[in-house]
C-alpha cells in the first residue's frame, strides 16, 4: 500500500485539511459564496440532507432552506452585502433545515464569514437537534402524563368526599320533584308550589352539573399550551375544586389579589394543580388547629413574575425534610408518596418560574411560585 502523495503547494495542503475537516465532523459544515451558491459541503451534511456525494456544490443554498427562513436568508445575505453590518454572523439560532425529499428537521445553525480574495465566503455549522427535540419531546410527555396522574390520584383521595358532596345535590333533586309531584296529585293541584319546587330541583342540577365539570377539567389530560389568564378567577376556582363543603365549613381561606396585579401567562389546569397539591397539604397540616386558617396572596415579582404565596396557621415544615421538601419520594405523611411537591415544581419550572418554602409567622408555613406575567402584546 502506497502513502498518499504529498499536496506541491500551501493551498493544496490547505484543501486536504478542509476535506478532512469536512469529513470527519459529526456537525454539517456548509461554505456558500456571496451569491448563497454551495461551494463545498460535508459528507455529513449531504446524507442528513438525502443527497449524494457533492450533489448539493453548485446549488443555491436555498435548496435546503424551507419558507418562511429562505427568504430571511436571501434577504439577510444581500443585507450583509450592501452594507457589511452583520446581523447573524457569529450568532446562533434554532430554525429548520429541508431534505431532498421535502421533510423538515429542526437545526442549530451558526454562520461565520472568511475572505477568499477578495470575495466574501460564509461557512455554516450546522447541528442537527432532531434527537435533542425527540427527547425533549419525550421528556414533555412523561412530564404531562405524571402530571395527570397526580391529579387522577388527588380526586381518588378525595372520592369519598366527593361522592357525598355530589349525593347532596342529587338527594335534593329526589326531594323536590317527589314534593312537586305530590302537589299535583292533591285534588286541587297547586301549580305555583309545583313550579317552585321544580326550579329549586333544576338549580340543584346546575350544581351536580358544576361540580362534575370541573372535575372533568381539572383531571383531563392536558397538552400544555400556555394562555393569558386573569389570577384571581384561577385560584377562587381552584378553592371550589380543591375545598370539599365541610371543609369550607371548618377552615377560613382569605385571598389577597390586588387589582391592579398583571395577568399571567400559564397553561391553566397544571397551575390549578400546583395550588390544589399545595391547599391540600396546607389542610392536612391545620387538621389539628382549633382556628385553621389559610390566606391567599399575590404581588409582582421582579418585574417580570407574579408571585403567589399559600400560608398557614398548622405546625410549620419539619425541619428535618426542609432541605428536601420538593425532592421526589419526600413526605412529611406516613402514607404520602411523596411526589405533589415535586410535581409543583416540575410545572412551575416548566413554566420558567421558581418555587420556595419558608416559615410563616407566628406559626405554619408558607409557599410560594413566580410564574410570568403576561406581557402587553400577550394581553
């Protein structure tokens, strides 16, 4: 076997090294000229992009470009052109890249710029992130399924609870049709006390019919998408889902919303959830306070998030678990799983927002969120 023969010259030398280089990357690597025609391209690069050998070198870059991106490039380019100022060289940005068979993949793109006498010459490197987004992706839906299953296993806790509160409204209904009957079937009907007892029987059908609509929403699967909501209605709401009627009956909830506190930007049910695990928890710690007392409150935070605080009057945080409190598998309950805090912080970074413990005063414990605020253009 023979060694390969040596290049004559400086720049045959240099050619073999941008071959080799272009070889052996693991990334695509793309050079066009000023006119975005392909001068080389990586072997990489063509089988990522379906295409064969140096199939790709004479074409116009924007083969491998999909709208609405190929006519940010054209214009970017003869912007660079025309007036040298650089607006992507040297930066990077996610967009997507087109394959000879039409299909788009997500990428990672950088540009820089080189000279080649006289004639300006850009190289793209070029990451593909389909595996990165794939496991994002996976990541997201393991997120959203053990969220949902939080909230299943919630409302089973709360089954019995919930069945008597359901059975109540039903009883009433029972009642009051069996009484409006009753008036029919005297000899001489009275129809206005009929009527009556047939409107009472339909508010209480309005109830059953609330309280299983929520129940529905709260437990559904739910994809994620974020959405401008008003605060206050959100966590009022959730009291309703979260606080069976004796409980009400037992515990005083205050909320503090002030009015001119900025909507913000959540998926809905995964905050209900985040409030309903933390009401929950604040119960369960008031259980044997003679006065159980919960109070609600918001304010900005640092200008971008609004900060939500749950407080309580119960024994405080265990101190032992204080450093672990939103680790999974860590509960204070002899029959906790361990995972509702652990959760609340899962959605809430997802959310890009930050959630802490700390004690409250005199006694009990207080928890807090910052979620973002929904900016004037999201209003």
């Amino acid at each position: 076997m023979k060694a390969p023969k040596e290049p004559d010259t400086e720049l045959g030398r240099r050619d073999l090294l941008v071959e080799a280089l272009l070889s052996l990357s693991p990334d695509m690597i793309v050079t066009i000229d000023q006119h975005s025609v392909i001068q080389s391209i990586g072997a990489v690069a063509a089988t990522m992009l379906g295409y064969e050998g140096n199939e790709l070198v004479g074409q116009n870059v924007k083969v491998m470009i999909p709208p609405p991106y190929r006519d940010e490039h054209e214009a970017n380019v003869r912007r660079y052109i025309d007036t040298h100022e650089a607006h992507i060289i040297g930066v990077g940005r996610k967009l997507e890249a087109q394959r000879k068979d039409g299909t788009l993949f997500p990428i990672y793109l950088r540009v820089a710029e080189v000279w080649d006498g006289g004639n300006p010459l850009f190289v793209g490197l070029i990451h593909d992130l389909t595996k990165e987004e794939q496991a994002k992706d996976r990541e997201q839906e393991m997120r959203t399924a053990m969220q949902h299953m939080s909230r299943v296993a919630s409302m089973g806790e709360m089954a019995t609870g919930l069945a008597h509160e359901i059975n109540q409204p039903l009883t009433a209904i029972n009642q009051y049709l069996s009484a409006a009957s009753h008036q029919l079937r005297n000899g001489k009907p009275d129809i206005a006390s009929a009527q009556e007892f047939i409107e009472k029987a339909s508010r209480q059908t309005e109830r059953t019919s609330d309280i299983i609509r929520s129940l529905r929403k709260f437990v559904r699967f739910t994809g994620g998408e974020k959405t401008r909501c008003a605060l206050e209605p959100l966590i009022r709401e959730t009291i309703d889902l979260s606080l069976l009627e004796s409980e009400r009956k037992r515990i005083t909830v205050d909320v503090d919303i002030p009015d001119t506190l900025p909507d913000v930007l959540v998926e809905p049910v995964q905050i209900q959830q985040v409030l309903h695990n933390l009401l929950r928890n604040a119960l369960e710690a008031t259980a044997k306070v003679v006065r159980p007392h919960i109070r609600i409150f918001a304010k900005p935070h640092r200008e971008t998030h609004v900060q939500i605080c749950l407080e309580d009057n119960g024994p405080g945080i265990d101190s032992a678990l204080k450093d672990e409190l939103f680790e999974r598998f860590v509960s204070g309950k002899s029959q906790g799983l361990g995972i509702g805090l652990a959760i609340c912080r899962s959605i809430v970074s997802a959310h890009g927002g930050t959630i802490w413990a700390e004690e409250a005063e005199p006694t009990g414990a207080r928890f807090c969120f910052a979620i973002p605020a929904a900016t004037r253009s999201q209003q």
